[in-house]
C-alpha cells in the first residue's frame, strides 16, 4: 500500500483516522492550523459514550490509556433554579457508560499514539484543487503545498474542503454559547465550589441559562447559554473582558449570586462560541478521492454526540480504506453510506435534545431526565 492519506485537522476525529491507519500501516499525515499542540485549551469535558466514542477507541486501541484519564465522580448531575435552590441532585454513580473526561486529555493520548512527524503543525490550509485521478494539491497559508493521494476534510464547521463536495454552508442556529472558567474554586470562589458540587450544575430557564462543570485541576468551566439573534452578540466586544461579563450577566438579572459569579468572577476573557449547523441530511454525491468527517461532515446543535460521532467517523473510514486498500473509491463509499444515516439521525436527535432542555418547559425536561436516570441506575443522559 503506498497510497498515502492527507488529513486536514488535528481535532478528535482527525486524530482518531491517523491512529487507525498507523495501526493498518498506512501512511496519514494531518495538516493543523494551530502553531502548535499546546497553543490554546482544548475545551471542557467530554462524556464518550460506549456505542461510539469509547468503541473509536477501542478501535485504535487506547481503551486502557482512556481510563487512566477519566474525571472519577465527574458524572454527577444537580439542577438549581434561579435562586440556586436544589431541584435535583444526583451523586456519579461509577458507571462507565459515558464517563468525563477531558477534552485535552483525549487529544493528548491520540497525539502521543502517532509517530513522530505525523502532525504538521502551523499548516493552514489555503485551498485545494483536484488535479485529477482523485488526487489534489493542498496549498497552505505558509506557502507551502502538497499532493495528496486521498484527502479528507477533518477541519470543523467552517471546512475548506467541504466545497470540493458540496454547496452547503453552515447556518446559524439561534443559539451561542459564552464560555467561562473559574480557577482555584475551592479557596477562591468556595460559595460557587459548594453550588456546582462534583460533577455538572443546570440551571435553566426558556432560552437561557448555564451548564457548568467541575473539572479536574479545581476548576469550574461554565457555558452560558442564549437563544439571541447573532447580531445581539455582535453588538458586544468581546475583547472588552469586563464589559463583555456585565452585558452577559445583565441578561440574568435577580439570579442567585454564586451563579452570576460563574460569569462576573472568571479570570479570563468569556469567549463566544455561536452555534452553527449544516442540514440534518447533509451528503454528497461520491467524488474521487476526497470525503469528510465530524463537524465538517455533519455539524448540528450541541446534543451530546459530536465529538463522539466525529471520533467514529474517524475509526470506520480508517477501517474501511485498511479493509480497500487497492479500492479507495470502494472504501470512501462504504463509510459514506453508513455515516449518511448516523448523522442525520443524530441531528434530528440534537435538536429534540435541545428543544428538550432548553425551550418553552425548561427547565422541566432536564429534570424529567435526571430524575427518571437517578430511578434507572447505570442509565446514561445528555450533558
């Protein structure tokens, strides 16, 4: 096999193709925007669940590297209303089913699983251009270029390979996210410590609210989260720290303090992260050489499958180019044709997810849920 692999993203599912075609001995490199492994955090926690994540990497063979990460009694769950009351409160029951862990940490035992040389980091891909036989050039910020035998678009929402295969663009979906971090919770913001507890804190209303969580290193990391039209934020700088925190925080006004807090008290800038989505049935009609994965495939709502999906996406087309490896056309079919239906399954899921948790009942539905799982032990939820 001397067909080699070009992978444009060094996110979860990217990493996870690499890892699955080293293991085949098949030649992968992945070209990432980003200068370097550690230039920015990599977000919040993750719960991988058994029938995709966790199988991704069982597939590539880090199961026993993943439990050494895994945020032990991260799964708790507790909803609180406006005034911070107790409405739910249940305790991580040990189950492995979707455990947390860190999106950093997920990254870093893929990372440390390829060879040497395998990301190129500081790569931002300017354009790619079919140049026949299924091959393309990628052409690079830096001015750098390459050939690439078989190309797959791993880049997130805002893919540059996506037009080689379709006309959609992303949309926005009437919902961002302001991301927030306390630090040193225990001495620093005790009174915010003792509200969010051990694992995840909900407290919802129609259309807004927070879901934060305590993670490892006595941190909490919160989303705010607001149904507003994308020019609202636009209209607030963001690089204004303070400002940007008393806006945010002015649309929650009467609410306890400990959960204002988790916005006016962070030690770093609230970052805005607008929730773009590409059609529930995207898909493409099969052109040589080239496909996608994850965000770039099939971005959608935050229903708490996305990185898991763009993880198995990852392991079964490196599955099935290591099963075609003289067939590639055959192998990008075949991946195709079953991840079409699994995405466009999970979008419609995502979005009765979130009309779930966050429209006209809320916070009702996160409590239905959290309360029927705490009378199912072992059963997992949406987080």
């Amino acid at each position: 096999m001397t067909t080699s692999v070009s992978i444009i993203g060094a996110g979860l599912g990217g990493l996870t193709l690499a890892r699955i075609l080293h293991l085949h001995n098949i030649p992968a490199t992945v070209y990432e925007a980003e200068k370097s492994a550690g230039v920015r955090t990599q977000g919040g926690q993750l719960d991988l669940h058994e029938e995709d994540g966790q199988l991704a990497l069982e597939m590539a063979g880090l199961t026993e590297e993943y439990r050494s990460i895994i945020h032990r009694g991260g799964g708790a769950r507790r909803v609180v209303n406006e005034q911070g009351r107790v409405v739910v409160d249940r305790p991580d029951d040990g189950s492995l089913a979707r455990p947390e862990t860190l999106r950093g940490d997920i990254r870093r035992i893929l990372l440390t699983s390829l060879p040497p040389g395998t990301v190129r980091w500081d790569k931002k891909l300017v354009s790619a251009t079919p140049i026949g036989d299924g091959r393309h050039q990628v052409s690079f910020m830096d001015g750098s270029s390459a050939v690439s035998d078989v190309l797959v678009g791993a880049d997130g929402v805002w893919s540059r390979v996506r037009p080689l295969l379709s006309d959609a663009r992303p949309v926005y979906s009437g919902m961002s996210y302001v991301d927030t971090s306390l630090h040193d919770v225990d001495t620093a913001h005790p009174r915010v410590a003792g509200l969010v507890g051990n694992g995840a804190l909900y407290a919802l209303v129609p259309g807004k609210g927070f879901l934060a969580h305590r993670e490892a290193g006595d941190v909490v990391h919160t989303y705010v989260v607001l149904h507003r039209p994308v020019e609202w934020f636009d209209a607030i700088d963001f690089t204004d720290a303070p400002t940007a925190k008393a806006r945010v925080a002015a649309e929650f006004d009467g609410w306890a303090p400990e959960l204002l807090a988790l916005i006016t008290d962070g030690e770093s800038a609230p970052v805005l992260r607008s929730i773009y989505e590409l059609p529930d049935d995207h898909r493409w009609d099969r052109v040589p050489g080239v496909t996608l994965l994850g965000d770039a495939a099939h971005a959608t709502v935050p229903g708490g499958d996305g990185a898991n999906l763009a993880m198995l996406d990852g392991a079964e087309l490196g599955t099935a180019i290591a099963a075609h490896p003289d067939n590639i056309e055959q192998a990008l079919a075949d991946y195709e044709s079953r991840m079409f239906p699994r995405s466009r399954k999970a979008a419609a899921a995502a979005h009765r997810t979130i009309d779930f948790i966050f429209g006209a009942n809320a916070p009702a539905g996160v409590i239905s849920l959290f309360s029927e799982a705490a009378r199912s032990p072992g059963s997992s939820e949406h987080r």
